[in-house]
C-alpha cells in the first residue's frame, strides 16, 4: 500500500462517506475539502478493485478535474437523470439539518446533483454546528449580471448587507456557470425579534429568495441533507440522520 493509500483508508469520514457505494452506481461529487477526501476515497475503492462500474457526475469543475485525476469515470449532469448517492461538504448546520452551502461558490450545481440523488451524505467538521443558522456564515446567493442593480438595492432594503465576493484582487469571482456571487446577512430570527419588519426564520427566507427573479439559486440547503457525518477533532464521528416520514 503506498502511503496516500494507507492515508485514505485511515480516512474515517472520507470511508464513512463512500460506505453506501456499490458496483454500478452514478455518485455525485460534492465540492471543497470535505469531498476533495471522499473523491480520494472513491478513488482509491475504484482503483484497488473495491468498486466496479462507478461512473460520477460533479457539483464543480474542480471536483470534475480533480476526479478525473484520479482516474474516475465523470460524465455530463446534462445527460444524467439520477444519482445514486451523493456525498458533499458544508458550511455550517443545526440539529434540525438544515444548512448553508456555497463557501466554494458551487451551490447551484450543488443543489440541482442534491435534486438528483436518491441519497444525499454530507461531510462536516463540528465546528459547523450552529446554534441558529446563519450565526457564522452568509447565505451566498448566485445572481444573473442583468439582475445585480435590482437585486442588491432590494437585499439593501431588507437589510441583508448584500456583499458581492472577491478574489484576492479584489475582482468579483464567478460561478462555474459564469455568474455572480452575493452573500447575504442571515435574517433577524422572528420569534426573539418580533418587531422588525425584516425578520425571517430560514424556511421564510428561503421562500422570499426563491420568488427573487434574477437568482440562480442559493445556499440554503434546508431540506436536502438524508445524512450529516460529523466529524470531532480527534477524526471520530457522529451522525444525523434524517427520518423519512
Ligand atoms: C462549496 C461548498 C462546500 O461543500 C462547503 O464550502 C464546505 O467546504 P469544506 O469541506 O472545504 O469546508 O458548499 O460550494
């Protein structure tokens, strides 16, 4: 075993992640460092003989690249109808396993591979456990060019501090699918601030952003999850799983 190998296979969450995986399966790719350590696993399944017959579709194209790489059958989401299971990273979730995602700009892909999967696995650290969602992070929005203007003025006057994302050259960063990025201020929780006009739980949210012409899609995950693994920082893990009504 070489020692990337022996790395990968102590990997606890990167293995707990691909655990559900079988010969013949279609596995969507999430995006960041969570799911770069699952696609090594993959990888490295698919390479030992472990797995047979995987094909992948990716969330970015750096999971697409990256995959690729490392010898993995990616083929196009365009020509894919569903995805056994997929596995992807976090930014930041409650114990009711709603989440926000996009910190690598990829939710839209993130989210239509999400529509797709019969089983949907994300991998964070416990760090990302948040009280109220929205504590530590911001709602990154992907908006069409066309639509900036009218979209940051009325996240202005909703008091969402729209905030479009840099690079290190200060240059606005753009999507795999070309556009924007806002990131927005979590609403006022209605139920502590019953007096501001602007509050809004994340299912509010969520639908308010979802009526906004001009949004790709965002990075509010709220029903998405079937699975969070948790990782602690000694590598054990914990687990929230979804219960199917
Ligand atoms: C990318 C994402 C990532 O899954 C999220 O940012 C978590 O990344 P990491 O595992 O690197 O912390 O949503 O758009």
């Amino acid at each position: 075993m070489s020692e990337s190998t022996t790395d990968v296979a102590r990997d606890q969450l990167a293995q707990a992640a691909i655990a559900g995986i079988n010969h013949r399966m279609m596995v969507g790719l999430g995006t960041g460092r969570a799911a770069t350590r699952a696609i090594r696993a993959l990888a490295d399944r698919i390479r030992n003989g472990g797995l047979a017959h995987i094909k992948a579709v990716a969330t970015s194209n750096a999971s697409a690249d990256l995959a690729r790489e490392l010898g993995i059958e990616v083929v196009e989401m365009r020509d894919t109808l569903t995805v056994d299971v997929l596995f992807d990273g976090a930014d930041e979730f409650d114990d009711e396993m709603r989440m926000i995602k996009g910190g690598g700009g990829a939710m839209t892909r993130e989210k239509i591979v999400a529509y797709a999967a019969r089983r949907t696995v994300y991998l964070v650290q416990h760090t990302k456990r948040a009280e109220r969602l929205g504590d530590s992070f911001r709602v990154p929005v992907e908006v069409l060019d066309f639509a900036l203007g009218v979209l940051t003025s009325r996240f202005e006057w909703l008091g969402l501090d729209p905030r479009m994302r840099l690079d290190d050259k200060a240059q606005p960063i753009r999507t795999d699918n070309g556009n924007l990025i806002l990131d927005l201020a979590m609403p006022a929780d209605p139920d502590t601030n019953p007096g501001d006009r602007n509050a809004m739980d994340p299912e509010m949210f969520r639908a308010a952003l979802n009526t906004m012409p001009g949004i790709v899609d965002h990075g509010l995950f709220l029903d998405e999850a079937d699975e969070i693994i948790i990782e602690d920082e000694n590598g054990d893990l914990s687990r929230l799983v979804r219960q199917k009504s």
